[in-house]
C-alpha cells in the first residue's frame, strides 16, 4: 500500500503514516520543509500539487491531504471563508469529472477584489496591490478543491483529510460527492489532545472509503478531558495530558529552576523561577491565549509560533516575565519525536512546527480507517515525544 501525502510539509501525517507502516511518499512546495521530511527519512517531491498531474503517482491505494488553512483559520486572512460557496461548487464540479481549477482560482480572485474595496484593513492598498493579494489569496484558498481533483484522477481506496474547522463545510460538500462516486464518508471536528496530543488542536476531518472492511468514522478516544468512573464498556479513559507532563518538567511546583531565555534579543539572559506559576501564551500578548502548564497548550498556529511565551508569574505581586517557547518545546508539544531532525533557521522550524499535523492524530485516523490496532502504537510513539529537561536540546 502506498500513500500519497499532500502539502506535506515537514512530515506531521507522514510520521503517522510510517508508524503504522505505511509506504508513502509526499508533496510539498517548501523545499526546507521538504528538507526536513527528508532527514527524518520521509520521501518527497518538491513541487506545487496544483501544477502536477495526479497520475504521475501510479499505484496509489490510499490520499492524505492537509492543504494550507491560512486563509481559513482565525489565525490568518479569513480570505478562503469569504468564497466558500465558490470552493463548494469547484469540489462538485471537479469530483463530476469537470475541469475546473483555472476558473475557481479567477472566480475567487475578482470575489476577494471586490471585497478588498469595502475592508478597512486593505483600504490603503493601491489597485495593483489590490489585485495581486486577492490572486494570493484564491491560489492558497483554492488548494482545497486540489483534494477532490486528486481523488477522482487516482480513485484511491481511501481518502482523509485534515483543515481547521472552518472548512468542515467544504468536507462536507466533499463526502456527499465522493458518496456519489462509490465512497462512503464522514467528516466531523476532532481533538488532538482526546488521542494524547498535549495540545487541545481542533482539527476537521474526512475520511472516506471504497472498500467495505473499512471503518468509516471517527476513532475512538484514548484520553479524555474529564475522565469518568469507567463503564460497563471498559474502564475509565486517562486525562488529557498536560504541557507539564508531556515536557518531563513539574513545572508549577519546581523551585529555582533555571530557564535559558535564548535567542540574540533576549540576549542570553537566563530566568528563575522561584515558586512561581507558569503558563504558555499563544499569540500577542494583547490577544494571547493563557493556558497552565497544568492542561494541554492551545493550538500552536504557524503564523503565532514565533510569539509562543512561557509566562512566569509570582502570584504574591503579581509580576510577570516571559520567556520564548524553544522549537524543540513547540514540536514535543505536536507530539513529534524527540529525535525529529527539524531543518533552516528558527524562525523556519517554528514554522515547519506550527504546520505540522500531530503524528498521533494521523495515525489514529487512518489507523481506525484501516482497522489497525492503532492505540499500542501511538502510545508507542507518543513515549518517544517526551522531552528531556534540556529545553534547547534539540532547538
């Protein structure tokens, strides 16, 4: 069985794809991440998937695809949620046998024109600028409909999926046309962190399936975040792992523990803390998200991944300092390997982090699709995620 990964980048779904044993080979653009995933051992063609022919990738049984969700996610231009009904009408048409690619990208490009006129926030941009962010804009926005060319060029056996949750929509426009083709189907929002991802990460997922020994549908949790007293079904589920527990540090009970604050502008200054809380922020500090190390991070988004913080608080005055979040840190918190060979400059590896799909969540996805014992090796794998009380080591 080969699977063909989609927007690839540094191999998050692949990393779930090889534990299960899964042959694979993906497609990314960035040839730094491309870098990356290839030092781990993971196969790649640089290259953009809207250029390329589906069938150049013969013998492909199975399709993962998570393309960009900058124009999507709260994080980014919200630009791909102002032409959904254009990218649901491109996904029907294209899984129809249309082809219609060129004209989603035109159609969604003079839609975000016309919008671009009527935002303050693009109020000062002349009509040259105007014009080639909209382009950007309906290029990375119309990257979600390349799924549904992929799937009905190749008709794989299996099909899944992975966006932030504002594009469930558009999964779901997908399913009912992949239904249509011979597939069954489910899309719906999972959470990393039910599947032991210290990183409460909502994601929207489909699967979809020709074969009928597939199981099509959600797995089944292994973690929970209020667990229960057990059940007649089996006993009761482990709590959601904590930043703390996941970092190998009991951090909000530890005195005096040295912390390198790293980087030239913090100019190598080490921090203290001296029974004091701790907490992860996660954007700028005027709109950040607090969480204790206590509970699982947020999500770690790619465009906030250079403003990820730790923040130390002594409760007695209520002073705080803050201290950047290392790349290794950010990666053990996406559940990597600690061993995973992250690749370019820091700013590049926060990056590659922050858009990476949680190796454990692929791998329960397309495990429970399959009908793989999944939950033995992604506790496995998770075990090889733990970080050591080097916070740099691998930064």
């Amino acid at each position: 069985m080969t699977v063909l990964d989609l927007f690839a980048g540094a191999g998050g779904a692949s990393e779930g794809l090889a534990a299960l044993g899964l042959e694979h080979v993906g497609v990314e653009l960035d040839p730094v991440a491309a870098g990356t995933a290839v030092a781990a051992r993971h196969r790649r063609v640089v290259d953009d998937v809207a250029r390329l022919n589906p069938r150049d990738f013969p013998d492909v049984t199975g399709l993962w695809a998570s393309p960009p969700c900058t124009t999507f996610s709260s994080a980014g231009s919200g630009a791909g949620r102002r032409v959904m009904d254009v990218l649901a009408d491109g996904i029907i048409r294209t899984v129809a046998g249309e082809r219609v690619m060129d004209r989603v990208r035109q159609e969604c490009a003079r839609a975000l024109e016309a919008h671009a006129l009527t935002d303050p926030k693009l109020a000062k941009l002349t009509p040259v600028e105007r014009s080639e962010w909209a382009a950007r804009q309906a290029t990375v926005s119309a990257l979600v409909v390349e799924v549904a060319r992929y799937a009905r060029d190749l008709r794989p056996e299996w099909v899944a999926c992975e966006q932030v949750p504002g594009v469930l929509p558009l999964w779901r426009v997908l399913a009912r046309a992949l239904r249509g083709a011979g597939y069954r189907a489910w899309c719906g929002v999972l959470c990393a962190a039910n599947y032991g991802v210290p990183q409460a990460r909502h994601r929207a997922i489909l699967v979809a399936s020709r074969i009928p020994a597939h199981r099509v549908g959600p797995p089944e949790p292994t973690h929970a975040e209020h667990p229960g007293d057990g059940d007649l079904f089996g006993p009761p589920l482990p709590g959601w792992v904590s930043m703390a527990t996941a970092l190998g540090l009991d951090w909000p009970d530890r005195a005096a523990w040295p912390v390198s604050a790293g980087g030239t502008d913090a100019g190598g200054a080490e921090v203290f803390a001296d029974r004091r809380t701790w907490s992860m922020r996660n954007g700028s500090q005027s709109r950040a998200t607090e969480r204790g190390v206590d509970e699982p991070a947020g999500t770690v988004y790619s465009s906030r991944s250079t403003n990820l913080r730790w923040t130390v608080t002594r409760p007695a005055t209520t002073a705080s300092e803050t201290v950047r979040v290392s790349v290794a840190e950010a990666a053990c918190l996406q559940s990597f390997r600690v061993d995973f060979p992250w690749r370019g400059t820091r700013t590049t590896r926060y990056r590659q982090v922050g858009n990476a799909v949680p190796p454990p969540l692929a791998a329960a996805v397309v495990g429970h699709l399959l009908g793989v014992d999944w939950p033995p090796i992604v506790a496995a794998y998770l075990a090889r995620s733990a970080r050591a009380p080097d916070r740099e080591a691998a930064s």
